[in-house]
C-alpha cells in the first residue's frame, strides 16, 4: 500500500464543500479498500491534506489539483455524485412535465401555456379532520361562497410542511382536499415546478409526483424502490432510498381516483423498501410512517374519498377553496389578453350570481374565458350566457374547427350522443375515470372521443404502455353530457331513459303528459340521490327544457320543443316537493332549479317580507322555511355572523335554518330555547361547516346536550365556543376534555360561565389543559362554583398548558388559592399572562339565585326629591323635599329612583322595605315626567313590579294588578333577572332562604334598571 499527500487550496476547498454539505462525510474508494482520511466539512482550514491509498497507481498531487470540482468529486464521492446526477435529471425530467399547463379550450390542438404565465395563487385553508362534506360539489362551493375570505388565514402550497404559527410539531403527513376541478393537481404541479427552479424547499433532494389514476395500473407485486423506478427510470441504482440521507416528499394526487384497497387496518406491515408486495400494501405503510419514516408525504384528494385514511396518520388537513373573488379577476386578465374584452368579462361575472359563484372553481373559470372572451369580443352582449345550462351549450357548440363547420349534423348528433350516453352510464355508477373498454361498451371509438377534447379528455401516461383512461374535464361537464342524452333521447327517439325498460311509460304516445312525467322522474331521481349527485344533473335538464336555451339545439333535435304547459306544471310539481320535504338542505337545488326555469315567485314572496320587516317565523310554512332558506344563501352579501333571534327562538327554526348556520363565521344561538332534543342535530352540523364561533349560552342543554355535541366539537373548525349558563354539571366535563385534547381539535377560546361544575368538574378539565394536544388559550369559568381546592387543580395544569388568560370571577377561591396562581402569573415559564379574580367570595359557592348577587346603587340623578338616599346611595326614604337639581331623568310626579347599573345577565339582589313600596326593574325609555302610567313602575309596557304592603304582595305589569296569596313573613325581598332567558322573579327572603312569590316570563330588548316606587310618607328601600 502506498500514501501520498497533496495540498488543496483552501478557496478550492469552500467550492467542494458547497457540493458535498448534503452527503453523509465517509468516505469509501470504488475498489473498497480503506480511506485513510475522511472529509472534512464546514470548518475553516488552511491546508487540506489527502491521504489515497491505492493498491494501484498512486495519483499525485498535480494530477488532482488539475481536475475541475466535479473530477474531484468523482475521485472523492462516486455515489454521492451518482445522486446528484439523478437529481440533475429527475428535475429535467419534472421540468418538462410541469413547466406547461395544457389548456383544451379548442379541439384542434392542446395549447401549451407556461404554467408561471396562468398560475393564479389558489385559496388555501386549514381544514378539519373527521366528518366530511358529503353534498354535491358545486353545492359546496355554492356555500363556500359565503364565506367572508378574509377572516381566514391563508396557506400558500408551498408552505404545507412549515408548522402553522402557535404549533410546533413536525409535519410529515399532510393531505389537501378540494372539490374536483378546484386546482389541487395545479397546486402539485407548481409546488414541483417552483421546487425544480429552486423557488421554494430547497431543503428537499428529491419530489416524487405519483398520480393515483397511474398507480391503478401497478396490478403486480413490486417494492417501494421499483415503483419509483417505473415512473421516474432515472432512480435506478442510485440508492438513495437505503442510505437514509436524503429528503424526499413523495406526492399522492388524486386519492379519490384511487381504485386501490388501503386498508389501515388490516394491511401487512412492511418497513423495508425491497421488499415485494401489492401497490396497496406500499402506499398504506408509506403515508403511516412504517416504511420510509423520514419521507414526507402530500396527498390531494376530493373530500369524501378522503376520509378513507384515519387522521391519526394525517399531521395537516388542508382545504382549496379555488378562487377567491380577487383571484377570480386576476385569473382573467391573464387568460385573456385583450384588457377591454377581459374587464367585460369580469363585469359579466359578476352580473350572473351563479356563473360568479361557480367562478371560484378554476376549470369554470377556463371554460368562462374561452366562452366569454369570443362573446364580448364586440360590444352586443345580447346572447351572453346568464346561467350554467346557458354556458355549457355554448361551450359545447363553440366553433371547433376555425375556417370549416361541422357538415354532417348526423355525424355531430351521434358523437355527442354516444358521448352522452357515457357520460350518463357511468354517473349512474359514480364513475369519474373511464378506460377504452367503457367507450367501446358505449359505441364510442378513440377517434370519435378525439373530436371533443375541449370536453373530454385522455389521462393516460404513456410511458407506462398500459390501458387508455379518460375522463371529461369537469364532473358538471358530465353532469351537462348526461343531460344532453337524456333531452335529446326523450326528443328524438321518444324514450325515457330515467325509467326503466320493462315500464310503460318508457316508449310514449302522449308527448305532453309523458314529458312531464320525465322532468318529475328526475326530480325524484336527485331526491332519491343522498349524496345529490343529480342535483346538477337536473338543472341542466330543466335548464335544457326552456325554449329560450334550444336555439343552439336546432340542428340535434328533430321534434317539437317543450310547451308552455309542461314548463307550468313541473314548477308547480317542485314547489309541492319544497312544501313536503322535510329537509332544508334538499329543497335548496329545487329553487335553484325553480331558477333554471325562471321562476322566481316563492324567492319574491320573502323577500317582500324581509324587506318590509313583516316576517313572522311563527307562522311560515315549511315551504316557505325552505325559500327563506334559499333567500339567505343566495344572497349577495357574504354571511359573516349569523344571529339565530332576529328569525327566531325555538328549536324548530334552528333545525330549518341549518344550512345557513353552517355556512357563517360566527352563529349566535344565545337564548333561544335550545334544548338536548336539538343538539345531536347540530352536532352533525358543525362538523363539515365553516363556523368558527359557536355561541350556545343560556339554553337549556344539560350536561345530556352536552355529551352529544362533542362528536360533532371535535372535528369541527371552531375557535371559540360559548356555553354560558347552560345548566352544566361536572358530568359534562369528561365530555369537553374529550373535545379539547384531541387531535383534530381547534378550539382556543371556552366559556363555560355560570354553570355549577364545583371543584370535582374542575379537577378533570384540568386533565385535558394539561394534554399537549389541547390548544385553549382562554379559558372562562366565571361563577362555576370554584374553591381553592379547584385552584389547585388548576394551577398544577397551567404548568404545561398553552393557556393565556384564565377568568375565575364570581368563585370563591381563597387567599391560597389566590396565592397559587399569582405565583404562575409571575412565572416567565408559564403561558398564562391574564388573571381575572373580581367579585369573588363565599356567597359565589351558595345555592340558588343568591350566587348571583350583585352590588347596586342608587342613581341620584333619577331620584324625586321627596327622597333623600342615603349609606353611599344604597337606601331612600320618602321624607321632605331635597334640593336636586333638575335632569332630564328625574321622576318629577311619581316618588321613585332608579339603580344607575343596566342589567343583561344573570343577576340577583335583595332589599329591605317598610311602608307601601314597589320593587321592581325598568327600560331607561321609560317616561319620567308626568303623572300618567307611562312613568308609574309596573303600569306600562318598559317596566314590571311587585308591590309590598304589610298585608299582602301585587305584581303589576302594563297596569295590570294582581294580588298573591302569600302573606309577607318579613320584610326583605330578593329579585332574579335571568335577562337573556327573559325571566324576572320574586321571592321573600326569611332567615336567608329565598321563596318563590312570582316569576314574570317575557323578553327583554334592552338592559333593565332595577327601581322603587314609595307610596307612602316614611316608606323606605335599603340595597342589602
């Protein structure tokens, strides 16, 4: 063995340790004999000296010196430049694939367009995990519309793996839902695109984009290793999945492609990325960590396929929401050249509340363009399409090849027709993704599917030689297709195809009756449907129906066009179906297709109502629940926060108006009467629905309401949830420690005010503040019942818990208890940086209304000044004139005062009385000058009173007297405002027990004052 050194300058040095900070620093000679001296890597040196031991040649100083970086690297770190080579070409192979966007809008060629020229920033969000959406897609987008945008933080695509702010954890596993045609293989290919430019994630060595529509066709056993190779040949013999080194992402699109068995539960488990096993077996093992723990994985899929992979293995849910409105014009002005043609197409949009809605989808928004720009090219928009049926058609009969038309009208309506017939065959089965031998089964020929491009498509990757797939551009380009056959075979060869063969009814003579028969089979058909995968299908239908939408038809249909009485008939059949279906969400596509045939009766008749203020809930019927409905939904205006009161307080107009709840930020449920009948409903509700806040307090829930709404709280998007004055118990509190440590969790705000969950609830949320996977920031347990002893359950919890501000008011936590949290206040290692601790003590713990006492004073400024107050204006008594000056709220008749505090929440005081008095509440509205009932306590409709004498009590209300039978046993007098409940009552308070004398129920709009009417000279009221 021989030993040579050499000296390599030290700038030569800094330029191969630029290349090599990647590689793992051993290094080993091809011929396997020993290396004497390792690399070294990321240190200054001098003089670097190399020791090659060879039992060949030795190769001298010189000779290296004389080699250019990547010679030397060769001679150094021959695998290591093997990977950089397979990097090299993997990013020339991606660059060719993603550098350009194909964009069908003609069918005589694919235009290639740069995809850095079109790409539009698409809208992504923070998704929840659990239940999905299961509604038809575009009625998702419908609700998505509402959506106020900028309430929500975005995600760029290229930030999926970076930890959200306030998270900390590792990503390894993310996976992106969207609607089809919603952008998520766009967002796949520029994230691949911006990563082979070295844009973004240059920490990453390598990306593997997998198509799951590709990776069907894997039918025999192989190995992770081989799998790569088959779709990116140039990893083969690199090993850059054995050495455990490298950074990979691997890319999973289109997961409800998929016609692979993942099963989670039951699969082999495999950790070895040679060993053979079914494509199923690698990808299940692969996004669980078990094979290849430190690659990252990004699936795509839409959102009800998704939910075949538990979250357990997922990391981030993310959702595309397309475009926003922004984005939307954006995406035109770059797709359409001419900026006069391009501002008139964005004005149009926005005109057509359905072709704007649908906008947000960015293959809408390419068959908008294409259509669109040829049609405001000149100044008449006459025939401008205003609705989808309207858009399709002429998107369908755009002029396919330029300087020549379609000569054979037979030829156009057979291909279109077998290309209808596909479509409606395979919808029928939920098919999105057909093969050559469904176009055969269907009389279509490879030629025949070429002619339509712009619609329909091939997918298939070519290097894998394997069966042709295809798929039309769009799901609702399906759905329009389907359609078209079954209009054009109702028309034309006088069948109905929606009924089966063996009927009747199938083959007509009566063309009137029969018709209609048709277009309520399809109406049935869609309601039958409970994922709505009809929906779209029969507007167009109906859309298709109108004589106004034939004009492009002509040269296919070859008899009469619809009549005027079928069109009167079957929207008087869907006005019946929206007045008997008992769900909300199911009529919404009927006025949408009430719509199609421009009908717009049942939307006037409530907007008319609405307008006027004349709206009375109580008595709508269910037809006209559903339009209300519809009216919300379909407005211009985004839907921020939703307050259930302004429509109603009952439990049935929660359940009706449900869909709208789901598509606000904000719902406000507060005192409407809610009870645990309605909660399981709503449980199911919140899940898929973009709230964010959920406001449930003082409604009746108990503990049993509770318990069913934390399904549906665990996997919902909510931030903040409100439960004041619920009537909780402790026996709810392993219900929302469930909901506030699980994985899928959001929430960051609780108010769990006025519920009596004494220490015992206490202890056991603070078992879930303490789990790392609780996110609450705020936490509100104000009047809860809490001691010390809770406090220290408390105070042990906030040592590892994320919480920022903890409300304890109305409790009674003593000095040590007091003593333990403060010394966490001051704790720099201690999240916690708020502590609210006011009007606390031991009354707080008692039971009854007396939790509630509240410190009042009397307002010198509404006092008469037969009055004097007195102890710091807590008590009056009638006796001579005082010296008041005037004000504008002085009683100047009637001898009487009001507090100065306006009550809106629970409350509760007591007062002494002696004489003739009156105690009661009152609107400051409430008239105080004059000698007329309007500014007497208890004679009008602002205030409510008992009156007290020595020989009985009296309640008055808009003059009203009504005497009680319960004769006075002392002389003190409690009062309880429950102000959101609308309740206000009295009790007589013997020995510091309280007994019930009257309760008034009502509902109050504004803050009430408590007040005093002395009737008698030497009366007087003492605030106790």
């Amino acid at each position: 063995m021989e030993q040579k050194n050499f000296d390599v300058k030290t700038d030569e040095v800094s330029s191969i340790q630029a290349v090599l900070h990647h590689f793992h620093p051993s290094i080993t000679a091809q011929s396997g004999s020993q290396v004497v001296a390792p690399s070294i890597i990321g240190s200054n040196i001098g003089n670097l000296n190399i020791n090659i031991t060879s039992t060949g040649s030795v190769v001298s100083s010189q000779q290296a010196l004389n080699h250019d970086t990547d010679d030397c690297l060769k001679v150094l770190q021959p695998k290591n430049c093997k990977i950089a080579e397979c990097q090299e070409k993997l990013k020339a192979t991606l660059m060719l694939r993603f550098s350009n966007l194909l964009e069908r809008t003609m069918v005589t060629k694919a235009d290639r367009i740069p995809l850095n020229k079109i790409y539009t920033e698409l809208y992504i969000t923070e998704g929840a995990g659990g239940e999905v959406n299961k509604e038809h897609e575009v009625r998702q987008i419908e609700m998505a519309s509402k959506v106020r945008v900028a309430q929500e933080k975005s995600i760029h695509c290229n930030n999926l793996f970076v930890p959200l702010p306030g998270r900390d954890h590792h990503i390894r596993t993310v996976i992106t839902r969207g609607v089809a045609g919603i952008g998520k293989t766009v967002s796949v290919n520029k994230f691949t695109l911006d990563w082979v430019e070295e844009k973004a994630n240059t920490t990453l060595d390598f990306v593997f984009p997998l198509c799951f529509r590709e990776l069907n066709l894997m039918s025999k056993k192989t190995n992770l290793v081989e799998l790569v190779n088959v779709f990116f040949p140039e990893t083969k013999d690199t090993g850059i999945f054995t050495d455990g080194k490298n950074k990979i992402l691997f890319i999973l699109d289109g997961l409800d492609e998929s016609r692979l068995f993942l099963d989670f539960n039951e699969s082999e488990i495999i950790s070895d990325v040679t060993e053979p096993t079914t494509t199923a077996v690698i990808l299940t093992n692969l996004i669980r960590g078990r094979l290849l723990p430190s690659a990252l994985v990004w699936i795509t899929s839409r959102p009800v396929a998704s939910i075949q992979i538990p979250m357990e293995y997922i990391d981030l849910v993310t959702e595309v929401r397309g475009f926003n409105n922004p984005q939307k014009d954006e995406y035109f002005r770059r797709k359409i050249s001419d900026e006069g043609v391009a501002n008139r197409v964005i004005a149009h949009v926005k005109s057509c509340r359905s072709l704007h809605i649908m906008c947000h989808i960015p293959v809408f928004c390419s068959i908008a363009s294409s259509v669109l720009e040829k049609k405001l090219a000149t100044a008449d928009s006459k025939e401008t399409p205003k609705n989808l049926t309207q858009m399709y058609l002429n998107f369908l009969f755009m002029e396919r090849h330029p300087g020549r038309r379609e000569s054979n009208a037979d030829c156009l309506r057979e291909n279109i027709m077998s290309l209808g017939k596909l479509a409606f065959k395979e919808l029928e089965k939920g098919h999105l993704i057909f093969y050559e031998r469904d176009l055969i089964l269907n009389g279509i020929k490879i030629t025949q599917a070429s002619i339509f491009t712009e619609v329909f498509t091939e997918i298939t990757n070519e290097e894998l030689c394997r069966e042709k797939m295809f798929c039309f551009v769009h799901l609702s380009v399906q759905e329009f297709f389907a359609a078209l056959y079954v209009f054009l075979t109702f028309h034309n060869d006088n069948i109905n195809v929606l009924v089966k063969k063996s009927s009747a009814s199938r083959r007509f003579l009566f063309r009137d009756s029969s018709e209609l028969i048709l277009y309520k089979e399809a109406v049935e058909k869609a309601l039958r449907c409970e994922n709505g995968h009809f929906d779209i299908f029969l507007r167009f239908l109906l859309g298709l129906s109108m004589e106004s939408n034939q004009a492009p038809l002509k040269s296919l249909m070859t008899c009469k066009r619809t009549n005027q009485k079928t069109r009167t008939e079957i929207i008087k059949h869907i006005k019946e179906r929206i007045r008997s279906s008992p769900s909300p969400d199911r009529c919404l596509n009927l006025f949408h297709c009430l719509r199609e045939l421009n009908d717009h009766s049942l939307v006037e008749e409530i907007q008319s109502y609405l307008s006027s203020g004349s709206l009375d809930t109580t008595k709508l019927s269910p037809g006209q629940w559903a339009t209300l409905v519809f009216v919300l939904l379909t407005s211009e205006e985004e839907l921020s926060v939703f307050e259930l009161s302004n429509y109603t307080r009952s439990e049935e107009g929660l359940l009706r108006l449900l869909p709208v709840i789901k598509t606000a930020r904000v719902a406000n449920l507060s005192a409407c009467n809610l009870t645990v009948t309605c909660c399981d409903v709503l449980s199911n509700g919140i899940s898929p629905s973009q709230l964010r806040e959920l406001d449930l307090s003082n409604n009746n829930l108990m503990d049993a309401g509770v318990i069913l709404l934390s399904s549906g709280l665990k996997n919902s998007k909510l931030k903040a949830l409100r439960l004041r004055g619920c009537n909780l118990t402790e026996h709810s509190s392993d219900a929302l420690v469930s909901v506030i440590s699980s994985d899928s969790c959001q929430l960051q705000e609780l108010d769990l005010t006025d519920n009596d969950f004494y220490d015992e609830g206490i202890m056991t949320l603070s078992g879930g503040l303490g789990s790392p996977r609780c996110m609450l920031e705020i936490l509100i347990l104000a009047l809860c019942r809490v001691t010390e002893k809770g406090c220290t359950f408390l105070a042990s919890a906030l040592n590892s818990s994320r919480l920022r501000t903890l409300d304890l008011r109305y409790n009674h936590p003593g000095e040590s208890g007091l003593q333990l949290l403060s010394i966490l206040l001051q704790d720099p290692k201690c999240s916690l940086q708020n502590l609210s601790v006011e009007q606390c003590g031991e009354s707080r713990i008692q039971p009854g209304p007396k939790k509630y006492i509240s410190k009042l004073t009397l307002d010198p400024n509404t006092a008469h000044k037969d009055l004097t107050l007195t102890e710091e204006n807590r008590k009056a008594r009638r006796w001579t004139e005082q010296p008041y000056p005037d004000h504008p709220e002085r009683f100047d008749s009637w001898r009487q005062v009001l507090c100065r505090e306006g009550l809106i929440e629970r409350c509760y005081w007591e007062t002494e009385w002696s004489g003739r008095v009156l105690i009661g509440v009152a609107y400051r509205q409430m008239c105080r000058k004059g000698e007329g009932h309007d500014s007497w306590l208890g004679r009008n409709d602002f205030s409510w009173g008992l009156n007290c004498t020595k020989d009985g009590y009296r309640t008055l209300h808009k003059g009203k007297n009504t005497a009680l039978s319960t004769t006075p046993s002392s002389n003190r007098v409690g009062v309880y405002l429950d102000w959101s409940a609308g309740i206000l009552s009295f009790y007589t308070v013997a020995s510091g027990v309280p007994t019930l004398l009257h309760t008034f129920h009502t509902t109050f709009t504004e803050p009430v004052y408590p007040g005093f009417h002395l009737g008698w000279v030497d009366s007087t009221v003492c605030l106790c």
